[in-house]
C-alpha cells in the first residue's frame, strides 16, 4: 500500500452539476481524459448496501507515484462517486477504500483500476467484494431505491404505546429520523430535578420510542432529543410534555422539528423548503422536509430577486447517501449586488412551495459593514439624531412617545439610509425625556422594538428613551478620578451581587437596601467588631469590587436574578434603582454608587453577558433589526445553544463585534467603570477578544479585564491559552480544582482533604506561566464564585463529620494560596466569613433566603475574616507576590525541597521588597507536618491562625505546620 503524500492535480469541482446521472451509469461514457482536462483520470463508484457512507473516502495513487486521500464528491444510485484527474499520464492506479484517517478499511487487499486508450480508469466497488469492476451491471448489487431510508413511516400502521394510566407519570417519546440514525438517546428532566439519560428501547411503525418513567406524579416532563456525548441536539431547544391525570403522556417527534405532537395524525409529511438562506451574495442555503438524491431535485430550481429571475447553475450536497440529503447549498448564476437582498426573494424548486429567502451569512460581506459609524442617538438641546443599522429593511421609522404608557405615538418620523445601510434621522427640538421606538419593515414585516444601541429604557425594556446624560451625572461625576493600578496584578477582586451585599443589612437605610445605593454607606464596626456595606470592602483592603450583571436584564422587578439574562446591553438595570419607573433616576444611581466606591479607592468591574441574549426571534430587538444576523444558528436556521441558555451571540460577525466594543467603551466612558468580566468569553471569536481588549487599552490603559475560558455546551473558540498576548486574563480552573477538588462533588483537593496535586497548585503558584500564560498578569487565581457551591459549602459536603476547627483551617489555607500566589487574585463575596448558601448549588433565582450576605454570620468567623485581610494586606504591601512578567517570576521564585509541604522562596530584593528573601509554605495534609527552614533566622508574618505585615514570631531549623495551615516568614 502506498501512504506517501501525493503531489499536486488539478482538482474537480465538489458541485453537483444538473446532468446528474438518473442511475448508475458510467460518467466517462464516451470521454478521454481530456474531457476532465486531464492526462489521466481515475472515476471511483462505491456501494454499501446500508447506505452508510459518512466518513469514507477514497485513498488512490498512480502506480508510479505518491498517494493522497479523496473525498466522495458525488452520487447517483450506485452510491458516492469521485474523479481524481491528474496532470500526467498514467498506467495504473491504486486504491483502498477507508474511513477517516485509517480508522477502517474496506477489504485488506490494495485495489487496482487500469487506464484505457482514453487515459480514463473507471470502476464500481462493491463493500466487502475485493473485486473492482469495469461495468456497473457485473456489480450484482441490488438498486436501493432512492428515498428508501428517508421513507416515511407507514402512518397507517403507527400506533400509540402508552397504557391508559400509569403509576407515578409514564412519557412516551416516538421519535422519527428520516436520516436513519440510531445513535440518538434523549436527556428527561422534571421541573427542578436533575436529568438523565433515556435510551430508546422500542422499534416501531414510526421509528424509535423511548419511556420515560417516574415514581411519583409529574404535571410535565422536560426533553431534550441529544447524542449521548452532547455533540449534538437534535432541536437545540429544551421541550416539554404534559403528563395527563391518569400518569400518562405520548408525544411523537421528527427529527430537526422543534414541534412536540400530541397526534401524530397533525405531522405533516408533504415534501417542503423548510429553510432558504442566503449565505453568499451567490449563493443559498436550502433545507429539505426529507433526504432525497440530488438527481430527484428535478430541473433547475429558480431564485426570483423582486421579481427578476436568477438561474442556479448547480447545488451542492451536504451529506452523501443514496438516500440523499436534506441540505443543499444552490449557487447561482449571478451574484445579488447589496441593494438586493433586502428585497423580496423567493426560491422555486419543482415539486416544492415556493419560499421565501432571507439573508443571513451574507450580511458578513464587507459591502454591508458601516464600522465607523455612530450608532444609538446623539441628543443636544436643540435637535437629536438618531442611527440605527439595518441592510435587510427596505424602511424604517422613528416613533416618538410622550410617555412610556402612551399608546400611539406623537409623531412617526421616515429615517433616511446611506449606503453603509445606517438609518439616519434628525428631530428638531429638545427630546430629553422623550420616549422612542423603531419600525423596521423587514421582508415585508413591520417589526417594532426599542433601540439596541440605546441608552435608557423603562424597567420592562419595552421602550427606549431620549436623555440628556450629562443631567444624570452626581455632582463632581464627570470630574472625579477612579483609583488606578500600576500594573494588573495589583488587583485584588471581590465579587458581589447588588441585592446579596446590602438586602439584609439592618446598618443600611431600608429604602436602599438591594439597590445601587446600598454600596454607599459606611456602616462601621460594631462591638462585635463587624462591619458591613461599604465598610466591610473597605477593611477587607480589596481593590475593587466585581459586580454581578448590572445591564438591563429580563426579570420582574420583584423576581430575584444575577443578571446573566441581558436585554439591553447599554442600560443599567432598573430593579437596584429605588426609583425603577425613572431611567435618569436609575443612570444617576449607579453613577452615585460608582463615584463612591472610586472615592474611597474600590474600582467597579462589570460583570458582562455578551454571549447571548435573554429573547430570540421575534422577541428580540436584535434579530428584529437585521433578521438571522445577531445570532448563531445551525444551517436550518435553528438557533445555536451554545451558553446553555438559548443562543449564542454571532460576535464573528463584523457588526455584531463592534457592536460589543461600542458598547463597552460606551461604559467606560459614561460610567468610569474600571473593567469587566467576561461571561462564557470561552464562545467568543479570538479576533473578538483582540479588537475588545486594543479599543479598551486604547480608551484606559489600566482596565481589568478577565472572562470564563468556557462555553455553555458549545464549541470553545477562546480556551485557555488563546488569551497569550491579549492583555485579557483568564479563570484558571486548574488551580481552582487542585486547592478544592470538584465544584460540587465529593472530590478532595489539595486544601480539602489528603494528598492533592501538588504539581497543579505549584503551577498556579507560579502564575501558570508554564501552564496557560505568557505572563502571571493572564491568570485569574480563586477557588470559589457564584456559581456552584461556595468553598464553604464544598467543605461542608465533602466532610459533613469534620469538626469545625479544620474546616476554618481549610478556608483560610485555599484563601491564602490564592493570595500568595503570583496572578491576579478573585474572592467570592462573603469568603471571609464562611459564606454558605445551605449546599445550593446554582442559586441564581433562588432569593434572599439562599443569597443574602448573613452579616450577623461575620462575628462567628471573624479569625477567618482577619485572616484574609491580613493576607490582602501583606499581598498589598510586597511587590514579591504580585510580579508581573513570566521572567521576573522564573527569576525570583523558587520551589523547595521539602517533602510534605509545598514551600517556596521568593526573592524579594530582586523586585523592589522591602524583605529580601520570603518563605511561603502550605501543609495540605490532615496531619502536622516538619518544614526544613533555609539557613538564618525567619522571621514569621502569618502561621495557622494570624496573617498579617508585622512579625508574630522569629524561628529558624524547622518549623512544624499544623495540618491544613500555611506560613509566610522573611529574612531582612
């Protein structure tokens, strides 16, 4: 067998052409090579009586030369087919059918074709036959007819399998896949329960059915039709059932139709377009109610731009089976110019409803980008202009409110389009406090919905509004300096929910309570020594605090949320406002609770949700605007799941990205936030993350920015790794699972039970630099956050019998790994005083009850807190532990000899520390363990129980660490 790579040939066309054979019938019929414009060519016929052919392909290679692998690149009722032509003559050519990259083999023999007088070899291989024949009619293979496996179930014979009642709740799931896949399971879930995996059991005149069964009565059960591993979702939706009084509910599914029946008699099995995209200027996208073989499409289909008919020269196949496919990309004769895709298109196949076709991926062609444009409105006092971008509408109107109740507008103003397809229009008068919508006729639809780009929207996000921002701003806003940092790892990250820090906060004024302006006040210590609110920040000797979102989301104002459900991204959120009916009264509150963080030196850092949105289709105004262009969707037109909770947003996508940097800088700006994190920035595109982070270093050089190397369920585009060089820093979950072990299992981690990774957590140490990073300035070090079990609770659940004693010997060791280890350090909220949420796992609408900062809890763990100040301020005061470069690291941090206990050396005088040699030592073992000190006298700043800048003992030989402990001493 010949594996060498091959040299160069003139490639075919991958493109179905409409002179597809009917059956099989030889293509060189009658052809030389020079037919192929070709020496020579090899055609290469290929059936498998299953018809299963996904991921075969054809490894061939002329007799005298290198061999290379080729794609299957056609069908007829044979099977796949491929012409490989080559440059020059050959004799003979050898070949092997396989899968994949040699996963399997059709046959173990080579297989031979010879080249006639004509310089073509073709021949038909039989699966499993070691034969190769020259005449598809010595094949003895038998015909599959077309359609066969794509058949439709005989719904006379269909039958439903559910009792007439059932103990406990019994749902029957019929599924049919015209593609005939049987590797399919279904994941059930009911209302707040976990879910599992349910296989389909039963064969049936429909298809597949699977039970899903329960012990106790259910009103509904949730489903989500999957492949086992998650790599894909049949409907990437969750779905329901209703689960009758007697137990009892049966539904049938088809596969890609989001549809649940209840009747399998409403399934409609008409041969329809069920999606018809344009994806090029010349090319569209088509999806088929059911597999058939590109020779059945019939003759040519037609696209009709605004009436004007545009031929299709040929279609290309996604998907090769006799059966056929359903999806199939048309390209056409000629391209569509911008002006024309907002205009009424409609595509005719023969045998098929016409439909209409929308475009989508061809909006990313750069004759439709306006980049520079200022989009939102501009308001002065005398007139304000309004832009917005749309090249799908053939109009747009401005409707302008009196009040955000009015029920008809005051005046419908006709906006003006240039040709970067920006909508312009200019309103004479004062508009401050004017509320407005958009109409955009899109495909003949008028579409009405608040401005995306907009700055201000009622509590519901249902209208949009005209303000004079500089009215909103506190006194001295616009004037005053927030605190900055000489370098990232300065930072020391507190993150907080608004309502958590100040909802149960007796010290606080009642009506601030939950709202922006309970992060005002200074509650100082009382006699137990506790402070709360602002003061707690303050003491603690954070630098800033990370808020939890805070942009306009969907959620009732008395509905408890975190945030991750935006609606609109330029607007603050109106439920932390004590004035939630007033917009300006909103802005100005946050603007008032930023100013007083910066004034008593705490940066404000956004929590930002930017990967997806809290409505699609026709609920939101993003898709309302440019129709298939904000968000992912699968080549059907489905919407791609991506976060986990319902779509993803399409930043790839040039508008679409700068609409995300407009809106960040736009915070930066009016607000003087400090930086932001990333929700999921897992999902973003690189190019995303490189144009974010250059316009914001461009705006502030000193903005701290971080996101989640992770995705909701979808592909990763941005993992860890792809943050080298960007100045953007990353969550490093790797030194958060070695310090605590699993989120929420039972799994033990170095600070939480025997044994440990020791390697994982010196590499966190040292600023992952030999992990993820190029610098320590890339890493975000924490062991706990909002989501899953706080670091408490996991203690609590992993060792539900340890005594009290050495579950706070735990906290403060996992806290103190984070704060003496090189990177930039994140504290969930509440951590210094053992913050628990009762075990609640993913508390994010669960309420005060669960969320609420327990204040009076502060007294109970005031060591653990004094021991995480004491640690923040020794971080603070000593540059050893906040190094910046990977080289200064590599120069000035040594690991040590020392078994037992991880223990390091820090050279402190190389960076500019007042010590000149530090030794930090961690003992994550259950029992006391004897740490060889280096030579000299050690001075000892923080041990078991204190942490601290002043020294609390000198010691020197060996020093012995209580288990679960750490310490840090210093020689001068």
């Amino acid at each position: 067998m010949n594996t060498t790579p091959a040299r160069a040939f003139t490639a075919l066309s991958l493109l179905i052409l409409w002179a597809l054979p009917a059956d099989a019938q030889p293509l060189a019929a009658g052809k030389s090579a020079e037919d192929f414009h070709a020496e020579s060519v090899l055609i290469v016929h290929y059936h498998r009586p299953a018809g299963d052919y996904e991921g075969w392909n054809v490894w061939a290679w002329p007799i005298d030369d290198d061999g290379d692998a080729h794609a299957f690149a056609g069908v007829d009722d044979f099977g796949p087919y491929i012409v490989i032509p080559y440059d020059d003559p050959h004799q003979r050519f050898g070949l092997i059918v396989r899968k994949g990259e040699w996963e399997a083999k059709d046959g173990d023999a080579d297989r031979f074709a010879d080249v006639n007088d004509d310089g073509v070899a073709e021949v038909w291989i039989k699966q499993g036959e070691p034969r190769v024949f020259r005449d598809p009619a010595a094949v003895g293979y038998q015909p599959q007819t077309p359609g066969q496996s794509a058949a439709t179930p005989d719904m006379t014979r269909v039958r439903p399998l559910a009792p007439a009642s059932a103990e406990g709740a019994l749902l029957v799931i019929n599924y049919y896949n015209p593609e005939g896949e049987s590797d399919w399971d279904v994941w059930a879930w009911a209302d707040g329960e976990d879910g599992r995996a349910v296989t389909f059991t039963r064969d049936t005149a429909f298809g597949k059915a699977a039970l899903v069964r329960y012990d106790d009565r259910k009103p509904r059960v949730n489903f989500i039709v999957r492949k086992p591993d998650w790599s894909r979702k049949d409907v990437d939706m969750d779905r329901s059932a209703v689960i009758n009084e007697q137990g009892v509910g049966e539904v049938w599914l088809v596969a890609g139709d989001e549809r649940v029946y209840t009747d399998p008699a409403d399934i409609d099995w008409g041969p329809k377009v069920t999606s018809a995209f344009l994806d090029a200027l010349d090319q569209v996208r088509v999806t088929l109610s059911q597999p058939i073989p590109p020779a059945q499409l019939g003759s040519p289909p037609r696209l009709r731009v605004d009436g004007r008919p545009i031929d299709i020269r040929s279609a290309l196949p996604h998907g090769l089976s006799i059966a056929g496919t359903r999806d199939y990309t048309f390209n056409l004769a000629s391209s569509l110019t911008p002006d024309e895709i907002a205009r009424p298109m409609v595509l005719e196949i023969p045998g098929y409803e016409p439909v209409r076709v929308e475009a989508r991926n061809a909006l990313e062609d750069p004759a439709f980008n306006a980049l520079d444009a200022r989009l939102g409105y501009e308001y002065a006092s005398d007139a304000t202009t309004f832009r917005t971008w749309s090249p799908t509408a053939t109009g747009v109107d401005l409707l302008l409110f009196d009040s955000a109740t009015a029920d008809e507008p005051r005046a419908v103003v006709p906006m003006r389009r240039d040709e970067r397809f920006v909508w312009q229009a200019e309103v004479d008068g004062d508009l401050d406090g004017t509320y407005y919508l958009y109409r955009f006729d899109n495909y003949g639809e008028p579409r009405t919905v608040p401005d995306i780009h907009g700055y201000a929207a009622t509590k519901d996000s249902a209208r949009s509004l005209v303000l004079d921002l500089r009215k909103t701003d506190p006194d001295g806003f616009r004037d005053h300096q927030p605190p900055t940092l000489a370098q990232p790892t300065d930072e020391v990250i507190y993150e907080i929910h608004v309502r958590d820090l100040s909802v149960a906060d007796p010290s606080t004024p009642a009506e601030h309570r939950g709202k922006y302006l309970g992060l005002t006040h200074l509650n100082p210590a009382d006699a137990r020594r506790v402070s709360t609110g602002l003061s707690h920040l303050k003491d603690l000797g954070v630098t800033a605090v990370h808020l939890l979102p805070i942009q306009d989301f969907s959620a009732s104002m008395d509905e408890y949320n975190w945030g991750y459900w935006t609606a609109l991204f330029n607007v603050p959120e109106a439920q932390y406002s004590t004035r939630p009916d007033d917009p300006a009264a909103t802005i100005r509150e946050l603007k008032q609770a930023i100013q007083t963080l910066h004034d008593h030196g705490l940066r404000v850092i956004l929590d930002v949700v930017y990967n997806h949105t809290s409505s699609s289709f026709e609920h939101s105004p993003f898709d309302q605007a440019v129709p298939w262009y904000y968000f992912r969707t699968t080549p059907d037109g489905r919407l791609r799941n991506e976060s986990g909770t319902g779509n993803a947003f399409a930043d790839e996508r040039p508008m679409a990205r700068k609409y995300i940097v407009d809106s960040l800088l736009y915070w930066v700006d009016e607000y003087k936030v400090d930086g932001f994190r990333f929700d999921l920035v897992g999902m973003h595109h690189p190019q995303t993350v490189r144009e974010i982070t250059q316009a914001l270093r461009a705006a502030r050089p000193d903005l701290t920015l971080y996101g989640e190397p992770w995705t909701g369920g979808g592909p990763i585009h941005f993992p860890k790794g792809a943050q080298r060089g960007t100045t953007m820093a990353v969550f490093n979950d790797h030194l958060r699972n070695a310090v605590r072990g699993d989120l929420d299992g039972a799994s033990t981690g170095f600070a939480t039970g025997p044994g440990g990774d020791r390697a994982a957590v010196q590499r966190g140490v040292a600023g992952a630099i030999d992990d993820f990073t190029d610098d320590p300035t890339e890493t975000i070090n924490y062991v706990s956050a909002h989501d899953n079990r706080t670091f408490w609770d996991k203690i609590e659940y992993t060792h539900a019998d340890l005594d009290d004693p050495t579950k706070r010997a735990m906290q403060k060791l996992a806290h103190g790994i984070v704060l003496t280890s090189q990177g930039i350090p994140f504290i969930h909220g509440g951590a210094g005083f053992a913050r628990t949420k009762g075990g609640h796992h993913n508390s994010y609408n669960a309420g005060d009850a669960v969320n609420a900062f327990d204040w009076p809890r502060k007294a109970r763990y005031l060591d653990v807190h004094d021991y995480l100040t004491g640690l923040i301020a020794l971080r603070k005061d000593h540059p050893a532990f906040r190094m910046a470069t990977a080289d200064a690291v590599r120069a000035n941090l040594r690991f040590l000899d020392s078994p037992g206990v991880l223990a390091f050396a820090l050279n402190g005088k190389a960076v500019g520390d007042a010590w000149d040699t530090i030794l930090v030592a961690y003992n994550g073992e259950p029992t006391a363990q004897r740490l060889d000190l280096p030579a000299g006298r050690w001075a000892i700043v923080v041990n078991a129980e204190r942490a601290g800048t002043r020294p609390l003992d000198t010691t020197s030989g060996a020093y012995t660490l209580p288990p679960y402990s750490m310490i840090v001493a210093y020689q001068d």
